[in-house]
C-alpha cells in the first residue's frame, strides 16, 4: 500500500541540513527532551519515527530504540541513518502497537498525531505500551500558533503532505485523554516569515520571553503514565 510519507523519504532530511531547519530541529528536540527525559538503559519506542531523527540521539544517549512507522520508504531511510546501531525497526501502524502492555519505559511521537486517522488510539496505545511512571512525549505544530497557517496555506497554493493534516490546539490535545496526568509546554518562537537564521535567534530569545509577543509554533505534549 502507498502511504503519504512514501514520497518524502528522499528528501526529508534536507531540510535539517538548513540553518533554520537546524535551528528547529535543535529547539524542538530540547523540548522533547525535557518531557521524555531519556536515560541510558532504558528501552524507548519512537511512534511515526520517520527517517530516525529522534533515533538516532535516542541510541547516541545509551538507550534501546524501537522506531515504528507505517511508510517503508521512511523505514527504509531510518534503517540506513541507523546502520550498525542497536536499533529495531518494525512497519505498523501506530494505533495497532504489536507490543505488549508496558514493554517500554518511554514513548515518543513527534508530529505524527497530525497525520492518523484516530489519534486518541495512537495516545491509548502508546498509554498501553508504556511502563507505569514512564513519559510520552508528543510533539505538535502548535493548532494556532502562525507554523501551522504557514503550512495549511502552503498545501491551498501546491501540493503538501500538510493537506492531509488536522492541527491540534492545546484545548483539543487536553482532550484527547481527559482523564490523565498531563502537562504542556511551547517551543519555536518565530514566524515562518523569519529567513535569515540570525533573526530567527532574535526573534526566538525576545518573543520567548515576552508573553504579548509569544506565538509559539511547536507544542509538546507530555503524558505521564500512571
Ligand atoms: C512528519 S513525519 C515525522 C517523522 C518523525 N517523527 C520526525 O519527527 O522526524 C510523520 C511520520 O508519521 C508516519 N505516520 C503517519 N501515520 C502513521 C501511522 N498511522 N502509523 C505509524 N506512522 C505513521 C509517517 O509515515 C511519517 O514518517
């Protein structure tokens, strides 16, 4: 079956290897990072892993990683990112986890919820999967913030993958899984007009710390498995 990511694969990662998409990468991952709190020994699953961004730290930092992902293509990038490392892969679907109950001691899943058909299943299922007192940490484009009119206007004027995304607010995220322990925070500080990375770093420092300014772009989301 094709699927949605299958024709990104290729060129995904280029835009890492932009300052600005550096840039974000790195404040999206240290917020990430904060929820997830990885440590060495611990065994992690990376939901919608993509082409192992995530992973590929996650294994740097000493932990066991298991990347799911529904688009071979993708898969296939992560495994050769991956080579030689202790990292197990597996194509399914997010909301059909083919693990046992509390198999892992954290999950993670970034900006993958904005692309499943059923993203409280993807959330009960990674709950399920997820020791009791492990994290998930799910990153979002942020419903309101300006990324995500950026990305819903670029998919009206040409063809994006963004077409086939829902944006979560924090209200929508909150929820999801009423019932649970949850705590949100914000990252991505600047507008997606900003192209000159010096800016951005202006842009980020001021607006971050100035609430009439603030409209972040990246949302994290972390449950707390109880
Ligand atoms: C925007 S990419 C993010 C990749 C990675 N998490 C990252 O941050 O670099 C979204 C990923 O979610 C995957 N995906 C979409 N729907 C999925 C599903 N139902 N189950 C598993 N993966 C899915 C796509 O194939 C794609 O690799």
């Amino acid at each position: 079956m094709h699927e949605l990511f299958d024709n990104q694969a290729e060129h995904y990662d280029e835009w890492y290897n932009t300052p600005i998409g550096r840039f974000i990468d790195e404040i999206e991952k240290q917020k990430i990072w904060q929820c997830l709190q990885p440590k060495a020994g611990q065994a992690i699953i990376d939901v919608g892993c993509g082409t192992g961004n995530y992973m590929v730290e996650l294994v740097r930092q000493g932990v066991a990683v298991t990347g799911v992902d529904v688009s071979r293509a993708m898969l296939r990038r992560a495994s050769e990112k991956t080579k030689g490392m202790p990292v197990r892969l597996m194509e399914c679907s997010a909301d059909h986890l083919p693990f046992d109950d509390n198999s892992f001691d954290g999950a993670l899943c970034v900006t993958v919820l904005e692309f499943v058909s059923d993203p409280i299943a993807v959330i009960e299922e990674m709950y399920r999967v997820v020791k009791p007192g492990g994290r998930i940490a799910a990153g979002f484009i942020a419903g309101d913030g300006p990324w995500a009119q950026a990305y819903k206007k670029k998919a009206q004027q040409h063809y994006s993958v963004f077409a086939h995304a829902r944006f979560f607010t924090e209200n929508d995220i909150k929820s999801m899984l009423p019932a649970v322990n949850l705590q949100i925070s914000y990252g991505l500080y600047f507008s997606p007009d900003v192209t000159d990375i010096e800016e951005a770093i202006t842009e980020e420092t001021r607006n971050a710390y100035d609430n009439d300014m603030a409209c972040p772009g990246f949302l994290c989301a972390c449950w707390l498995v109880e």
